[in-house]
C-alpha cells in the first residue's frame, strides 16, 4: 500500500467525523419502516382483492350454466393488480451502470436522455440517433424547447445549447454558479440556483447576457407555458421542515420578467414542481407527519388539497409534469406513482422504478441504466 | 414485527447507528444525507429483520443497503443531494497539525469525487472489500471496480496536491 492509500485509509477512518444519531432518528426509522410497510401491504391487499374477486367470479361462473363459465375469472385476473404497472420493452443507452441517469425529456420529435452524455432516441424511444458529450462537471438536467436544447451542470455552473436535431453544441456558457433546476420557454433558459433565479436568452452567446430575474435562493423552476410564466420553488428558511426549510411557489410572468404571484409556504425543502394543463402540484422533502405534496390553485398558489399517495411517501416526493397526468416518486425509496392531476388519486403505479421519468402522447419512459417504457394501463393516460 | 424483533431491531440500531452514520458520512460527504440515507437503509433492514437478524453479519447487510440506497438516490435526482466537505473548527485538537492538514486535505479531495468512484474506495479501504464483493454491491464488473478504483485514485491524487501546494 502506498502513502496516498494510506492517507486515504487514516481518512476514512478518522473519529472526528463519527455522527451521534439525533433524538429521533430511530422515530424516523419507524416511520419510513411504516411507510414502506404501507405501500408493501397496498399492493399486497390490491392483489388479494382481485384474487377475491375472481374466486367468487369463478363460483358464480360454476353455478350458471356452462357457456357463461369464459366470461370470469382466468390467469391474468388472478394474477395481477389493476394499479400495479408494468413495464415494456427496454432500449439500451449503452455503457454502464455508472453512467447514472439524470434527466429525460419526451418530446414530439424525440426522446431525449442525459447520462454524461445526451442521447437522442427516435420518437418512439426505440433506437438511438444521435450522441453527444454532455457538459463539464457533473451534468444534471436537460431542457427542450422546439429545437433547441440545454443540458447544465450543477456542480460548476456549465450550461450547453445544442440543435435538438444534430446535437451539435451552439454554444457554451460558464456562470460558476451551482443549478438546481431549469426550464426552456419560448427559447429562453430559465435556471434556478442558491444565488436566485437567472434567465439566459435565447441568442445570448455568454453568460454576461444572463438576467438575474430573482435575487433568493431558489431549488425548482417549471414553465407554465399556458400561463406565459414560470413557477419558481423559493427556498423559506421559516415554516418549513427540520434543516430544509420550506417552499414558496412564487410565479414569474416571462414576457417582463416580474413576479406576479407569490404563494404560502409549504413545509418541504428541495421542492419539485409540476403543472398539467390546469393543475400546479408541488412536492419535495419533509419531515414528521407533514404532506410531502401539495395540490396548488394555480391563481393563488396557495394549498387546497393533497394527493392519495403522500401517505405512502417516504422522506420525500419528487414530481415531473406528465402530458396529462402527474409524475409522483417516493423520494426515498423505489417508487413511482402516476396521479390524476385533478383529484390526486393513484392510477397506476409501479414499485421497482427509479430515475427520472417523462410522457408523452399516451407514452412513458423512465430511465435507470437502460430506457424502459412503462405500460400504461387507460387510467394513466401518460 | 414482533415485539420481541422490534426489541431486538431497536437494539441493533442503538448500537450501530454512530457506526453507520460514520461510514455514511464517508460514503456521501455529507452528515444531513448521511442521515437520510441512514434511515432509509435501516427503514428497509426493519421490514426484513426477522430474516436479516439471522444473518451472520447483520451490519454488513445495512452498509451494502446504505451503498445501493445511496446510489439509487443519486440516480434518480443526482444534483439533490450535493456533497459538502465541513470539518469542525474545533475538530481533533489533540492530532498533529500536519496529519491534520493532510487528512482534511484527503477529505477535501474524496468528497469532491463521482459518488461512484467514492462508493468503490469507500468500500475498498473503510470495509476492506475485494473487488469481486465491490462488484457484487455495486452491480457491475470487476473491470469496472478496477478501473474506477484506479482513476479515483488518481484523481485523488491531483487533488490532494493541488490542496497542500494551497495550504
């Protein structure tokens, strides 16, 4: 062993780090145990459900007379649960699993992944069609609008455009800054940071052509395209959960950049905002018993309901805006769950899901390692 | 759970929670998603535990969870929980200043490598895993730890001189 091995192993074994667990981490433990527990048992009785279903079909079917008996029961009844989901066909990004995957965005001319690179697959998420290296740094999320596309890094601040056709690079932006979250309208970038909320014009070619539209630290940005703005999560430090403060969905018009609208905080930190058609939901991480999502009134944006599945949650939800429905994954644990965006009820769900997910068109992928197509049963239209 | 598991489990945790948060800690970089991470491993230990109290070696089968929890977490939204390098200012007042510096400098160094790379030397110098077992944690190849072990070593490297000619 060499001295770096060495250092590195006096390193990771040096007591000053050593962690003393908090008061309630073994409540916390609980509760996360429950929570899985719940979700483990909702499948489970779901499936007992249907299985009690087709067995009294099926003794219904033995005492009617003979040609009713094709009518009820069979394998697939039995054997599955009307919101479990299922997954399709896989295409492979290539690589391996340590090209973790980031982001993915399904548009109409194609489906776009972002692992350290951006792959463009066809519209049909079935073949790859073009490559190219991401950004510098760690990159963390894609944004498309028509044919423009932005990947951004979240470690050094690096922002890429490319041709959404080609994926050839137009231009390069280095703002130095940390980036959460990002959002393409009407050919700009709107990219949320600790440092606030900036706006990168389409045609800009350096980052000094950068607005800096919000001045507080800000975790998510959304288009709300119908609504000619953006819904930015400002970061509160008061009324929130314990260490990650709370959310205040404010709303920026995009034609002057000002604020128009600024809603009560909700108790989750590092939020995720989604809108569907009409519908503004905002999610993230709690703690104790507070809802980890929220169902907004897209004028006030303030609460006026919740959703089925926050009791499943675990520490924490993550939400993307589907074509049609709500995207909700348990934050800490495998889980996703499509939702109707008007009531907040499950439609489907899937447990063995992870990384990010995105619809289209009646169509859904997710990414984890490969590019997995969800089936979709017609509650979840995608 | 039975209250006799649930006596046990809460027993287990107790024990060995300051020693998974620790290697937690060394693992993401950071003690608020040490935590986190922490209890979510130990959350899906609890479920099983009437099976995993059997095992041989319970610990390991929590830090291989905290590895696999931590990796999926990162894959689904990598950039949420960022890794933050803070040392206490009053931290190992007793050690002499020039192992001080070079431990921190090393800490510097190994929390600003990919979690993968990190999760591969984690495992290799803190658990003493062979590579064929980091391999198994991780799901992927023996080429592959190798390989990752090797340019996180290297990179480590770099940084830890570029930190001492700052210092």
């Amino acid at each position: 062993m060499n001295d770096l091995e060495e250092l590195l192993r006096d390193t990771v074994s040096d007591t000053r780090r050593r962690l003393d667990p908090p008061p309630s981490f073994y409540d916390g433990v609980r509760r996360r145990a429950t929570a899985r527990r719940h979700r483990q048992l909702a499948g489970g009785a779901a499936a007992l459900a249907v299985v009690a279903v087709a067995a009294v079909g099926t003794t219904v079917a033995v005492q009617q007379p003979a040609h009713h008996k094709t009518q009820v029961g069979g394998p697939s009844a039995v054997s599955s649960d009307p919101l479990r989901g299922s997954v399709g066909a896989s295409v492979s990004l290539g690589g391996d699993k340590f090209q973790a995957p980031m982001d993915v965005v399904a548009t109409p001319s194609g489906l776009y992944v972002l692992t350290t690179t951006v792959t463009k697959l066809d519209a049909a998420g079935t073949r790859v069609v073009a490559t190219a290296p991401g950004t510098a740094g760690t990159p963390s999320g894609l944004a498309v609008d028509g044919n423009r596309l932005w990947v951004w890094s979240q470690d050094i601040g690096q922002v890429k455009l490319y041709d959404a056709t080609s994926l050839q690079v137009l231009a390069t932006f280095e703002s130095g800054l940390n980036f959460f979250s990002a959002a393409a309208i009407n050919g700009n970038l709107w990219l949320a940071a600790n440092e606030g909320l900036y706006l990168l014009p389409s045609g800009a070619t350096e980052w000094a052509a950068a607005k800096h539209v919000v001045n507080s630290p800000v975790y998510s940005v959304v288009a709300d395209p119908a609504r000619h703005r953006v819904l930015v999560g400002t970061m509160v430090a008061e009324g929130g959960s314990d260490g990650l403060g709370g959310t205040s969905v404010t709303a920026v018009d995009t034609r002057n950049q000002r604020v128009t609208t600024a809603g009560a905080t909700v108790p989750v930190g590092k939020s995720s905002i989604a809108v569907v058609g009409d519908q503004v939901w905002v999610g993230g991480y709690g703690s104790g018993d507070s809802k980890r999502i929220e169902h907004l009134d897209a004028t006030t944006l303030n609460v006026i309901g919740s959703s089925a599945v926050s009791s499943q949650l675990g520490p924490g939800a993550i939400l993307w805006s589907g074509d049609k429905v709500l995207w909700v994954r348990n934050g800490g644990d495998e889980g996703l769950s499509c939702v109707d965006p008007k009531t907040g009820a499950i439609r489907e769900y899937w447990d063995g899901i992870q990384g990010p997910v995105s619809s289209i068109a009646g169509h859904a992928y997710a990414v984890q390692g490969d590019v997995v197509r969800l089936n979709l049963n017609a509650a979840c239209p995608g | 759970m039975k209250p006799a598991d649930e006596a046990d489990f809460r027993a287990f945790v107790s024990a060995r929670s300051p020693s998974l948060l620790w290697f937690a800690h060394v693992l993401t970089g950071d003690p608020h998603t040490a935590e986190d991470v922490v209890q979510t491993a130990l959350a899906k230990t609890a479920v099983a535990w009437p099976r995993v109290r059997r095992k041989d070696n319970p610990e390991g089968y929590v830090r291989r969870a905290i590895v696999t929890t931590h990796l999926n977490a990162l894959r689904r939204k990598p950039w949420r929980e960022q890794p933050q390098a803070v040392i206490p200012d009053d931290a190992g007042a007793a050690r002499p200043e020039h192992e001080l510096d070079e431990r921190d400098a090393m800490w510097t160094a190994l929390s600003a490598l990919p979690a993968r790379q990190r999760a591969v030397l984690v495992l290799r110098y803190y658990e003493d895993l062979s590579e064929a077992d980091i391999a198994d944690v991780l799901g992927c190849s023996r080429g592959t730890v190798k390989s990752q072990a090797a340019k996180g070593l290297s990179r480590l490297r770099q940084i830890v001189e570029k930190e001492n000619a700052r210092r």
